[in-house]
C-alpha cells in the first residue's frame, strides 16, 4: 500500500540532495565532479519518486469516489511531465563546460530547478498527500522547515 509517510521522507532526500546541489553551484571555482555526484543522485531520486507518482499515487486516487480528490489527481499528473521535463532540460544545457563558462548561470537555474522542485513539494504535501486514504494529518511536514 502506498503511504504518504513514504513519499514524504522521499521529500525531504529530494529536498537534502537539491540543497547540496545549491552548494555546489553556489561555490567557486565549480567542481564538475561533486556537482556530476550530486546530479546523478538527484536524478535517479527524482526519476524514482515521480515514476512512483505515476504508477501509483496519481491512478489511485484518480479512482476515487469524491470526483474532487479524482479531479485534483488529474492535474497533477498532467503537471507531473513539466518538472520531469524541467529536470532534464537542465541537465542537458548545463555541461561541465557551460557551466565552467557561465558560473553565474548554472547557480542562477540550479536554484530556480531548486525553488520549482521545492514548489512540487509543498503542493502535493498541502493538497495531494492527504487523499491518500489511512493519511494522518500529521504526517505533512512544512518543506520550509526543512530547508532552514
């Protein structure tokens, strides 16, 4: 059964790996490696999560009976392809050589790729999660909080 204390703790590693990758594009000189390390492991984190979303969250409770919570699903798996696609983009404009030349840059899309994924976050916590049937309440945590 899927469990929104599950995806929640995804979260907050989503969350923790976006955040050193921050670091990284914060630092100067860039160090392609560690940012290589750090995208590679967001990207099989993310690309795991959302598949997850897909197979399962998104058909679930798209099968509701409360035609709101079957509605809500809907759009947020027609919004799911645009991070995916974000994430992507991202990777593949910014090369070890892009980002050596326009350091700026990679730091300015990192954290806008950073502040989009933390948005996804928070939303499907607020919005999403709590439909998932047997969810506490208590089981949202602020992503605020987290990245303090």
């Amino acid at each position: 059964m899927l469990r929104a204390d599950r995806l929640i703790l995804e979260h907050l590693e989503l969350a923790a790996i976006a955040a050193d990758l921050v670091r990284h594009a914060e630092a100067r000189p860039i160090e392609a490696a560690a940012i290589a390390t750090t995208r590679w492991s967001l990207s099989r984190h993310l690309l795991a999560h959302l598949a997850t979303e897909d197979r399962l969250l998104y058909p679930m409770l798209r099968r509701s009976p409360d035609a709101a919570t079957a509605a809500l699903a809907a759009r947020f798996a027609a919004e799911l392809g645009g991070l995916a696609d974000a994430f992507k983009d991202y990777i593949r404009h910014w090369t070890p050589e892009r980002m050596a030349r326009d350091p700026d840059g990679f730091e300015r899309d990192t954290r806008a790729l950073s502040a989009q994924l933390d948005e996804r976050i928070r939303r499907e916590e607020a919005e999403l999660y709590r439909h998932i049937p047997d969810t506490h309440p208590a089981a949202k945590v602020d992503v605020a909080a987290r990245r303090a």
